[in-house]
C-alpha cells in the first residue's frame, strides 16, 4: 500500500496577459500550466535559498580564510581564561 503524499493548495491572482503567457509557455514545453508554474516556483525557490546560504568570497578573502584555518592565532587571555573555566564547569581537570 503506497502513503498519499501530502499536497497544499497555492492560488494567485494574476493578469489574462500572464496566464496567457503561462498557458502559452506551458504548451510549448508539453505540460501543463500547473506542471509549469509549479517546477518554475520550485526551482525560484531553490536559487533564492541557494543564494542565501551560500557566501561567496573574493579570491583573496578564500586565501585569508585558509590561511586562518592552517595556521589559527594564538588564544588571547580572555579566551584562555573562558577555557579554563569551562573545564572546571565541566569537570574536564
């Protein structure tokens, strides 16, 4: 017995000119205007997502940050300090 996949219902008031030119580019792909809005939202959504979630660096901040992963610097007092403390809390001595 196969599990029905659950669906949500989307609807968008739009002008005729764009229905038309929906309907229109539906048809010249062999689908349906359904089939067609919904793969052209998903992949919007997938490149809006994508471009969030993704940092793009210049070639030399990608050299400054591999420099920093390869040779980190030294922990300042503070940090050192946090530390220490954390291992107390934690019993880790």
């Amino acid at each position: 017995m196969s599990k029905a996949i659950a669906t949500a219902r989307l609807e968008a008031r739009i002008s005729k000119d764009l229905h038309a030119m929906l309907k229109r580019a539906a048809e010249i792909q062999g689908r349906t205007i359904t089939d067609f809005v919904v793969s052209a939202v998903q992949e919007a959504a997938r490149r809006a997502i994508e471009q969030s979630e993704i940092i793009h660096l210049s070639l030399a901040d990608q050299e400054c940050f591999a420099q920093a992963l390869l040779s980190p610097p030294s922990p300042v007092p503070a940090l050192e300090r946090a530390f220490a403390r954390r291992r107390k809390l934690l019993g880790d001595e």
